[in-house]
C-alpha cells in the first residue's frame, strides 16, 4: 500500500486514507512521508499537519498552513496570500486526522473543505489527507486503509511483547481482534508493561476482553472509538444512534440492510443513520450487511443486553418472524429461507439471551423454531445444544427443543446422538402423557433406525408411532409414519407392504391437499421400484417429484429425487446421466454440508465405474472431512472402509 501511495506521490496525485480509528492510517502515511522516493522528489518540502491539534475553524486552519509550509503569512483570510508560496516549488503535505476539520457538522466546514479541495488542485502539490470520515475532496484517490495480515499482526504484536513463545492462543487472540492494529499494539503493550506470561495474557483477554486494551499512559481502545462519536456528524444523527450502533455491534454479522424495515419498523431515518455510521468508519458494508471490526463490536455492544430497549425490540422481532408455522403446503414458505443468511445472528441472539433470561418461555420458543427453520433451510449442528440439554426435565420447552436437537443430529448423519437426545426426549413426553408427540418420537426413532440398517426394530417403532397417530385421528402424521414404515419394509425385502404403505400414504396426504407430502410418498415409491428392478416405475414416480418440486422450488426435495436418479442410472452403467444429476442435485444442496458430502460419495462410486481410482480416493477423503467435522461417524466409516478397498485396488493395478 506505501508503494501505491508513493507512486500516486510522485505524479502528484492527491490521496485520501480512510479507515477507523487505530486502522494505521497516519503510520501508513509517515512511512511515506519518510520514504526515500518521497525525500528525494520533494527533499525538506514534506510537511504533516496534525488537524486535531487546533481549533477546527477556518482561520485556525489558515493560520496553521502558513506556519508549517513556511510562508510567514499572519492570519490569512483565504489562499490568496498563500498560493505564491504554495505555486513556487513542489510539496508534499500530510493532512493527519482531517475528519475533525472535515466534518460536515462542524465549525466552518464548508470553507474549510473549499481550502483543502483547492489544495488537492494544485499541480505541484501533492495532498496527502488521513480521515476516519468519506467526505474529501472529489479529485482525491481514496483508499481504504485495511487491517493487517496474519504475519503482519504476529510481527507487530511479538516486536512490543518480546518472547521467544508463539503458542497458537495468542494467534486465536490476533484474530479475535481482527488484526485491528491498535488494538494489538496495545494488547502487547499491556503484557509487556504488566510482566504477563502468556497464561496470565489468555486469562485477562478471556475475562476482560477489549477492556484490557488501555495503557499506563492513558492509550486505549475505548478512548479512540469515543473520539469517533463525540464528532459533530455522529451527534447530530440524535438519540437513536447510539443504540442502533449497539445492535449493529451486538450482532456477529452486523445488520442486514434488506432487513431493516422489519427489524426496526418504527425507525423512519435507520437507513439514513447506518450510512453515516460507514461515512465515519464506524461500519462497513460486507455481504448486504453493516457490520464493524471485531474490537469495535467489542466495546459498542450492550454489556446488558436487557437494558437495551432497541436491541429487545429486535430480539422480539426475530422471534415474531421465527413464529410463523413452517408449512411447505402453504404460501409464504420460501419467505422463510431469510433463515439462511442470518442464521449467525439468530444463534448468537439465543446463546446470549438463553443464559440471561433462562426463564423466559419465548426465548425456549425461539429456540425450538430456530432448530425448525435450520432444519428446513440450512441443515447444521448449533452451539445451543448444552444449554438445551442443561434445562431441568421438567422446564415445559425442553423436550421440543430436544426434538429439534435430535432432528439436526440426524440432518447432518449424527445417528449415535440422534438415538441418544430422541430417547431423552421420548421419556419426557412419556412422563408428561402426551401421546402425540410419543407417536412423533417414535416415528423418528423409527427413521433412525432405517439409516443404521436396524430394519426390524424400526418396522416396530414405526407400527407403535402408527398405532397412536390412528387412535388420534391425525392424518398428516398417519402418512409421514407411513413413509418411513415404506422405507423401512422395503429395506427388510418386504416389497409388497412397503408398496401399499408408500400407496396409502399418497392417499391420505392427496385426500390433505398436502403437496409436499404427496412428493416425498413418489419419491419412496420411486425407491422401492428401484429396488425391485421396475425402473419404469420408479422412473415414473421419479418424474412426478420433479414435477411437484420444481414448480414450487422446494431445494432438499430436488436434491433428493436427482440422487434417487443418478441411482437408478448407475444401475444401468449409464454413467453421463449419473454426472448430469449428480451436477443437478449439488446445485440444490448449497445449504447442506451432510448432503454435499453425500454427493461426494456418489461422484467416487462414478469414478470407480469408470475405473478413475485416484479421482474417487480424492473425492472419498474430502467427504470424510466433511462427515469427520460433522460427527456423521457411520458415514466417515464408510468413506474410509471404500478408501481402503480402492487403495487396495490402486495397488493390485501398479502390481
């Protein structure tokens, strides 16, 4: 970046260095001013003006030019005692912290930009401005002073702390700063000034974080961030600011700008605000969201949570949007998918308020709706299971939110605690005499056995679940019991009852008008076809699940249906149409890490077909990864026990 910056200087092009507070913008441009190429072209005319250091006003301003460029001018009313001076030989002028006369709230500001903007004119001048707001003159380059890099922070972090130690917990500290500069120059300075060890630094970062970040002589964080909201522009965005820029820190992800007029309904001018936050640095725009660094979001984000009224309006906004019923038969599903993009948020915003407000039944509620839509949307593991499970058995919201749990568990091939957390779950609804949701666990125990291959304890579980869905008289639930019931007599090689359970199904959820279930009772159909040797059949059923999900978009179902087909096509050796699914379906699993990893397996079995050995050996160990980060342990088994066989074979070929 200092080469850039000499580079424009030498051709006299006019630079503006935008960033926040402690970003390194007036280091970067001191090392400029001393550079050898910058010497050499302008020599002892390398002037730097320290715009907070005088009252921002435009004759203080004019007084300090003429002072530091050597005119000998006494108070100039404009430049046009100056220009003489500034015309006669080529210059280079250092403009450090010029939001404090840049300011478009503050004193003069007007005249004062018209004087810089002339200055950035001028043919043998080259203007250098730092500023942690946008507003500079047009003919400047802006450039946006970014963070360190890794190597970068460790070096300056280990040239104040000086030991010979580089455990990885300081490493983990860097980034949790965001490689902020300041940030770890006084981290650093703070150890070496206090004799910490690096256990003792870890024990002050884990239990004060930024607070640490203050020096003997009275340097810190907090001071430079306060700095930035005492600004004319910052206090004249009034009494909301303050607390939208809370939320904006509190959450990991910022805010999402598409989002604002649910989140913060009764805010008229929030768009307004959030752009003023990124004209004085405070925020950045990544992704469609306004978010900020991590030590700014450190020290910006409410300490109490609770005494927040703008943040607990958008906890209860989040909550409210998570309430709605998640009904793929109905309208509005896809509306759900926001899930996606702020699943982050939504998680951090639990984890925060179940350890505060552990009471409270729509924080639980919340929760067990979070797992739901995660479920549908974006199938992962959360960080909210210790909590969920540290609930007394007898708080009302646990088993359901133990449900969802479960329900994750299996989404991501996790069967050992899927079994572990449903059978928890069924004994607390056993205990609490609700039938149906005894039936709901037992048809997903069910589930779970088909996927672990216990075929006949499944067929029990599912006949028990189906029994008491009967006796309720649900029938929705009657035909999801009746799916897994297929799959799972189908699997035993009892095709004949797998085919009139699958068929019974499609008659209750047609009787419904529940399309979506009506999809998934073709799919199984379609499965059991294949496995009877009827490919016209299952091709038939198939086709139908293409047809229902395509038309209303529903991703997982037509991830499912083109695997089912790149199946039925590997049956016949047929191995592009086996590619072109295998294409197909990854492009409805983007969500899903379980279902790419899956994938991943389909795509070796291809390789191996077409004797592509070490193409299939590669793909294998990446889905291990993938089953390895997930806790899917049967699937990983199966990844390594096929890379044993193709190594083997690998072996046998060179032999």
């Amino acid at each position: 970046m200092i080469e850039m910056i000499v580079g424009f200087a030498e051709n006299y092009t006019p630079i503006a260095l935008i960033g926040s507070g402690g970003i390194g913008k007036t280091s970067v441009a001191l090392a400029v001013l001393h550079h050898d190429r910058i010497k050499e072209r302008f020599g002892d005319h390398r002037r730097f003006i320290r715009c907070d250091q005088f009252p921002a006003s435009h004759s203080n301003f004019l007084s300090r030019l003429s002072k530091v460029i050597g005119a000998g001018v006494e108070n100039p009313k404009d430049l046009t005692l100056l220009r003489p001076f500034l015309s006669s030989t080529e210059m280079f002028i250092v403009l450090d912290n010029a939001e404090s006369i840049l300011d478009p709230q503050g004193a003069s500001a007007r005249e004062i930009y018209s004087v810089v903007e002339e200055l950035s004119r001028f043919n043998n001048i080259c203007l250098c401005v730092t500023s942690r707001i946008t507003t500079i003159p047009s003919d400047c380059k802006r450039l946006d002073t970014p963070t360190l890099s890794t190597d970068a922070a460790r070096s300056a972090f280990y040239r104040i702390y000086d030991t010979d130690e580089r455990p990885d917990l300081i490493n983990d500290i860097l980034e949790q700063l965001d490689f902020h500069p300041l940030s770890i120059t006084l981290l650093a300075t703070v150890a070496r000034q206090s004799g910490w060890g690096t256990d003792r630094l870890r024990r002050e970062w884990e239990r004060g974080r930024t607070s640490v970040l203050q020096t003997e002589h009275d340097n810190s964080l907090a001071a430079a961030i306060e700095l930035s909201l005492a600004s004319p522009m910052f206090q004249e965005l009034g009494p909301d600011a303050r607390g939208l820029l809370g939320v904006v820190a509190f959450f990991p992800q910022g805010v999402d700008e598409n989002n604002l007029d649910w989140l913060f309904p009764t805010m008229s001018n929030g768009t307004r605000i959030l752009d003023k936050f990124c004209i004085l640095s405070l925020t950045y725009r990544s992704n469609g969201f306004i978010t900020m660094l991590a030590p700014l979001r450190d020290h910006l984000s409410p300490k109490d949570p609770m005494s927040s009224p703008l943040l607990c309006t958008t906890k209860d906004r989040y909550f409210a949007r998570m309430s709605v019923e998640l009904n793929p038969n109905k309208p509005g599903f896809e509306d759900t998918r926001w899930i996606i993009s702020e699943d982050v948020n939504v998680e951090y915003l639990l984890d925060i308020f179940t350890s505060i407000d552990a009471n409270s039944d729509s924080v639980w509620d919340a929760c067990s709706s979070f797992t739901n839509h995660l479920l549908w949307h974006k199938k992962r593991l959360v960080v909210l299971g210790p909590r969920i499970e540290g609930l007394p058995d007898d708080h009302h919201s646990k088993p359901k939110c133990l449900l969802g749990l479960s329900r994750l568990f299996c989404s991501v091939g996790n069967w050992v605690e899927c079994i572990r957390v449903l059978s928890h779950t069924l004994k607390l609804y056993r205990e609490q005499g609700d039938d149906l949701q005894v039936a709901v666990v037992l048809r997903e125990l069910g589930w779970v056995n088909y996927q672990t291959g216990l075929y006949k304890e499944g067929i029990e579980l599912e006949k028990e679940a189906l029994e008491i869905f009967e006796r309720l008289g649900t029938a929705t639930e009657q035909g999801d019991c009746l799916n897994c019931l297929a799959r799972l007599l189908c699997s035993d090689e009892q095709f004949d009852a797998a085919e009139e359970a699958a068929s019974r199904a499609i008659n209750l959820f047609s009787e419904q008008g529940e399309q979506f279930q009506v999809c998934q009772s073709h799919r199984v159909l379609g499965d059991i076809y294949r496995s009877k040797g009827e490919r016209e059949k299952a091709i038939y059923h198939f086709e139908a699940v293409l047809g229902i999900a395509a038309s209303s978009n529903w991703h997982f179902e037509l991830f499912l249906v083109h695997q089912a087909l790149a199946l039925l096509a590997f049956d016949q050796a047929k191995f592009d149409d086996v590619q072109a699914h295998i294409e197909r379906a990854k492009v409805h699993a983007v969500d899903n890490a379980y279902s790419l990893g899956r994938i991943m397996m389909l795509q070796a079995s291809l390789w191996c077909g077409r004797h592509q050995f070490k193409e299939a050996r590669s793909e294998l160990l990446r889905a291990a990864q993938v089953f390895e980060k997930l806790g899917a342990m049967q699937d990983l088994e199966g990844c390594r026990q096929i890379i044993g066989l193709i190594e083997e074979e690998m072996n046998n070929l060179v032999a």
